[in-house]
C-alpha cells in the first residue's frame, strides 16, 4: 500500500465520520454523502487489499454506477428538501 492510498482511505474515512456526526445538526442529506463515503472508504479498502484492480474493466462501470446513483440519490432529496423549505 502507497502513502497515497492510505491518505485517501483517510480522507473517505474522516469525511464519512464527518457527514454523520453533523447530519442531524445540519441537514439529513448528510446522511446520505456520508454514506457515500463509506462507501468510497471500502471500495478504496478491498482495491488495496485485493490482487484485483476495482478500477478497471467492468468493476470499473459498478463504481460508477453506484456514485451516479448516490449523487442522483442526493441531488433529489437537496430538491425536496429546498421545496419543503419554502
């Protein structure tokens, strides 16, 4: 493992914890980037730890589906929540 995996494993870490801990403070969409994150935390994690490469090929095209599907997932609730606002 490289410096550089490790610090974004940290990264996606921190700001999974992030996202939770404030969520309730500040908005529940929150608790969808934070799982996000955890979510990029373990993809980064078995990438490191398997002989597999989860960036290319068709796990490649799951990554990117699944963030596609997370960031429709919480432009639709910011939507809805700046609605219920006004």
């Amino acid at each position: 493992m490289e410096i550089k995996d490790i610090m974004y494993l940290v990264l996606w870490a921190g700001l999974g914890a992030y996202c939770f801990f404030y969520a309730h403070r500040l908005s529940p969409i929150l608790y969808i980037l934070g799982g996000f994150f955890v979510f990029m935390f373990a993809w980064y994690l078995i990438n490191d730890l398997l002989p597999v490469n989860l960036f290319d090929g068709t796990y490649n095209i799951v990554f990117r589906i699944i963030c596609a599907v997370f960031l429709g997932v919480a432009i639709l609730a910011y939507v809805i929540a700046k609605r219920k606002s006004r």
